[in-house]
C-alpha cells in the first residue's frame, strides 16, 4: 500500500496569542486531520477584538510580501491548497439588516482578487449577496448566487448560515452547499446538499476560520462526496460548540452571562470530535 503522499497548506490569516480565531482556529484542526500546514499571520492580537480591550501589530502588504519571498528563495513555496480568504469575513446580518465588518472598498477586492483564485469559499448569506450583487429570498435564489460565485471561480462553495426557513423548525439553521467538477470531457458535473443543523443560542468568534478548515480537510478526503465532506464538518462544528457552550456557562456560574473569554472555543478538548466526529448532522443531497 503507498503511503499518502504529504498534502501542505500555507494558511494567511490573522493570529491571537489568547484564544482562537484564524491561524489559531484553522492550523490545530488541519494538522490533527494529518494536513502540514505553514502560517502567515497578517495581523498579530492579544486577543480578538470582541473583547473590550486588544493590542497588537497588522502585517501591510510590503512585510507580507518579503515573507513569502523568503519561502521562494529557498524553493519551499509549493502548496497543495492557500488557506486565507476562504471565509470572506466581510460582513453579517443582525436583526435582519446587513453590516459590514470591513471598508466598504476591500469589497471589489475580495471579489475581483481573492475569490476567483479561492478552491473554497464559505460565505455566509450577507457576505455572498455582497459578492453577487443578488438578493437571496428563497432557496432557489441561493442556489442560483452559488452558480454566480462558481462562475468567479472556486470549485466549492458553502453558504455556512442564511435567514431560510428551515424544513426542522425555527430552531435550526439552514447552510447550503454546492461542489462543480469538470470531468475529463470538459463537461461539468454539480452537487449540491442542504445542511441543517441546531441554533447555538450565543455568539462565538472563530468558527468560520474552523468551518473552513476542516472543510477544506474533509473535501479533500473525499473530493466527489460533499455531502460526507459537509456532514462531517458540520458534526465536528456542533461538537465544539456544545462543548465551549457548556464550559462557558459552568465558568460563568449559575445565572450569569458568559464573557468573550469564557466563549472560547474548546479547540484542544475537542480532538477526538475534529479528528473523527461522530454524525450528528445529516445532509440532503438537493
């Protein structure tokens, strides 16, 4: 039997020396999951900035730049998949109105630079009607904006929350996924599955940067099955957030609201689920 050859990642994200937000949600998870992976972190924080105080250092582009040129000059620049942009980051919806988290003109370049160069993106509904230009109302719509941001380049893309009913109830939020193949003969092929999975009722910070981690990990384990791919990045997901719910509110102390500390993702307590997690979810293949 061969061995499996060596998949390497070079994941550019921000980095926090506390807790776990984009290099620190994504590397853990892809080097348990067998995944090298290389970081350039383009912002260095004490924390997140959900906390009330944070101090640190952003990387500008010039000091990006000569890192990479480094790896270059020492012909170590070879990468299976870049880790950065996968989730956009950009914005979200709150009581229903969309805000921005970033200026507005980084827009055009997340969607003319980053995204057609993106194997995988996983936008959330604000950030892929954003992108499209395209109101999503149904989940006909949604599938359509998915065709939309296929056509800009990536082979996968994964819609992670929307406002969409939910055939289970009010309870569970919709995430929407959607894989294009093209075969040998040029022709393409389509997949496309519905997730729905239970509201976590508390606001955690890092797991967009995990979702897309371990989405890429698990697509990459099994490039023709999405459905397999999302069911078990969405189950992996669900673990560590019942896990770090749980934590929070027995740190917290009965009758009190757990802080951004307290929110933390359990990310190492939560091996075992990332490394094989138990189906907690199920897809629909659509």
């Amino acid at each position: 039997m061969e061995p499996e050859r060596e998949c390497r990642v070079l994941s550019i994200q921000s980095h926090v020396v506390r807790g776990y937000v984009g290099n620190k949600a994504a590397t853990f998870p892809l080097q348990v999951l067998g995944f090298e992976v290389d970081t350039v972190n383009s912002v260095q924080f004490s924390n997140h900035t959900g906390y009330a105080h944070w101090k640190g250092q952003v990387l500008n582009s010039d000091e990006l730049h000569e890192l990479y040129e480094g790896l270059k000059l020492n012909k170590v620049n070879q990468y299976d998949y870049v880790l950065t942009v996968c989730d956009p980051v950009m914005g979200d919806k709150w009581n229903g109105e969309g805000s921005m988290y970033v200026p507005k003109d980084l827009l055009p370049v997340y969607r003319d630079k980053v995204v057609p160069v993106a194997d995988i993106i996983t936008p959330n509904q604000f950030e892929a009607e954003l992108l499209t230009g395209r109101k999503i109302h149904t989940e006909k719509d949604a599938l359509e904006v998915m065709d939309m941001l296929h056509a800009m380049g990536p082979e996968t893309v994964v819609i992670t929350s929307s406002d969409l009913q939910a055939p289970l109830g009010n309870d569970y939020l919709i995430a929407l996924g959607s894989h294009r193949k093209t075969n040998a003969d040029g022709t393409k092929m389509t997949q496309r599955i519905r997730v729905e999975s239970p509201k976590v009722d508390a606001v955690f910070v890092g797991t967009g940067d995990l979702f897309a981690a371990m989405l890429l990990a698990w697509t990459h384990k099994h490039p023709n099955n999405l459905k397999v791919a999302c069911e078990k990045t969405v189950s992996a997901m669900q673990h560590v957030l019942q896990r770090t719910i749980k934590s929070a509110k027995a740190q917290a102390g009965e009758g009190n609201k757990p802080n951004s500390a307290h929110l933390e993702l359990r990310m190492v307590q939560s091996k075992k689920d990332i490394e094989n997690p138990e189906i907690i979810v199920k897809a629909t293949v659509l």
